[in-house]
C-alpha cells in the first residue's frame, strides 16, 4: 500500500515513517526542506518536499497514494505567533484535504490532540462535538478548528478517521520539545524548581502505532483517543532522580505564581534561544483534568501502551546518545 506522511521529520512523524516501513507500506515522506530531510536519510523512504500552505506541492507529492497521513503542524504551549499556527493548522489542514481528493486518496488519518477535546469533569471520552470556543491556547484552537473541519469532510469519496494524542515523550526527537527540555535539564541536575500538577504523557512509539491501527482498524468518521499514563511532574522528576542518580528539584513554585510569571519566562527563553519550560499555559495545562480514556483504542484498534518508566528510560538514553545529557550522570 502506497501512504504519505505530512510532517514525517516531526517527533511523532519520523517515528510513524518507522512504523509504516517495518508493517510493510510504501512510504513517501513530506518535509519542508533538506535539512529537515536528514531526519530520514537512513530510512527506507521516499522524501519529497512541500509545505501544507502550497495546496500545489500537496497534489504533486500525494499522487498515487492510497492513504495520507497527516500529521504536519505547529505545537504551541507558549503565546506563539497566532498567525502562522492557524495558517499551518487550520488552513493546511483544509489544504490536505482538498489535496486529497484532487489526487483521488482514499483514506485519510488526521493526528489531531487530546488539546482539541473540550475538558470536562471525571473521564474524558471521545466526542464529535469540535469548537475553538470550547477549549483554552492558540494550539488547541487550531486544532479544534482543524479536526472539525477534517471530521466533517468524511465521505464515501474521503475516508477520515481522528486520532487524540496526550502528551508526546519518548525517542527519535530530533528537534527538542518543552518536554524533552524538562527531561534533560532534570537527568543533567540543572533544573532548581518545579510546580505542582501533571498531565498525562504518552510513549511517541505507541502512539505511532496507534496511528498505524487507526489506519488498519479504524472506522471512518470515528475518533480515537491515543494517550497514556497520568502522573504528576513530581512523580516524573522522582522517576528521572532514580534513572540518573541526579536529585529531583525539591522547590515547589506557587502555581499562580509561576502563571503570572509565564511570558517572562518565555522572553527569557527566548534571549536564550531554549525551550521554555513553563509557560502560563503549560501551567494552566498541567492543572486540567487530564484522565483521558483509551478504552475506545483498546476495544476497536487492539492499542497498547507501555510501562512509563521504560518511556523515561529510553528517552533519557536517546538524549545521552545525542550528547544532550552528560554520560556520567549513570546512578551507579
């Protein structure tokens, strides 16, 4: 089976392409640029470049496919550029789709967020029911905005089937994340305070192949929900001391504290050229309801999900094999 990938140099777009290749599919990857494009030199992929804006480049690099799936966007915890996210977001979005039915796709596989669910009280299930006026931050917005119009694009002409991913930890993350920014200054010993909260963290190679699932299993017009484990940020950093022998920050920020603080803290960053690591949505976030259910994945797709220490584990090995967290930091 002929598939495309739209974001394939993308955390969870490399490790689909992965996934993809190992269950047999014919791959062709979509990346921006040739830089962008080392991330897949070693794979058995096809790379071609285009950008979700040029509606052109999508017809071009989509002809022949049997199924697209996209997965290329801006992830934005901070206040961002609202411009260019809605453009990539929304408007590509649009894009893909329109692209996908003037080169005759049958199916496509939308990596949506949990972010675009609206939040409510005990267990947050799967829902159809998409709007920007029902969620909080530019990125879930966008991709409440990007998921309604997708979701209502199914046809007989279009199949399309959604997918929610939690919060995306775990290897292959080339271009670092606010997460994997946390990861490394815990397991390096240079991170001095925290916050209360948590969220739920899913393992990137899991919801890979959850995306895969999706495709094989999944029914059109459906959604599927693709998280992981619920933990708080204190238990991930104890998680991380036991992994590096390096001791977890023991001072707490007040959380309304560490809220008003926020776009200092990503001006900061920014001078800095790193990641900021909590912005004042990054902290209203790791303050939401996050007991998202997989149930849904579980019965209709057969989704799994691994212990989150390995996830941490293996995710604290990539970044030491990338030169990112000091070789010594071993507990011995």
């Amino acid at each position: 089976m002929k598939v495309v990938v739209t974001g394939a140099t993308g955390h969870i777009g490399n490790v689909l392409v992965r996934k993809l290749i190992e269950h047999g599919y014919e791959v062709k990857s979509l990346a921006m640029n040739e830089k962008d494009g080392e991330i897949l030199k070693d794979l058995n992929t096809e790379i071609v470049y285009g950008d979700v804006r040029k509606i052109e480049t999508l017809v071009k690099a989509f002809e022949g496919a049997d199924v697209v799936f996209h997965l290329a966007g801006i992830i934005e915890i901070g206040s961002g550029n609202k411009k260019n996210v809605h453009e990539v977001n929304v408007d590509g979005s649009k894009n893909v789709v329109a692209a996908c039915k003037m080169a005759h796709v049958r199916r496509l596989v939308y990596t949506s967020s949990v972010h675009a669910i609206p939040e409510k009280e005990g267990i947050i299930t799967e829902t159809k029911e998409f709007s920007p006026k029902l969620v909080k931050g530019t990125y879930a917005k966008s991709k409440a905005k990007a998921t309604s119009y997708i979701l209502n694009s199914n046809s007989n002409d279009l199949e399309v089937i959604i997918v929610h991913p939690s919060g995306v930890i775990g290897p292959y993350e080339f271009i670092k994340s606010n997460m994997g920014q946390l990861i490394i200054d815990c397991a390096n010993g240079t991170m001095k305070a925290s916050i209360k909260g948590g969220y739920n963290f899913v393992d990137v190679r899991d919801v890979a192949e959850g995306i895969v699932l999706a495709e094989e299993k999944g029914k059109p017009g459906e959604c599927y929900i693709l998280a992981g484990h619920s933990i708080t940020i204190k238990e991930l950093m104890t998680i991380i001391e036991r992994l590096t022998g390096k001791k977890a920050p023991k001072f707490i920020i007040a959380r309304w504290f560490a809220y008003i603080t926020g776009a200092l803290s990503e001006v900061y960053y920014k001078i800095v050229h790193e990641k900021p690591l909590f912005t004042s949505y990054a902290v209203y976030t790791t303050g939401t309801n996050h007991n998202f259910s997989i149930e849904k994945a579980k019965k209709e797709l057969g989704y799994t999900i691994r212990p989150i220490e390995e996830t941490i584990k293996d995710t604290i090995e990539w970044y030491k094999q990338r030169g990112e967290i000091k070789e010594n930091n071993k507990k011995e």
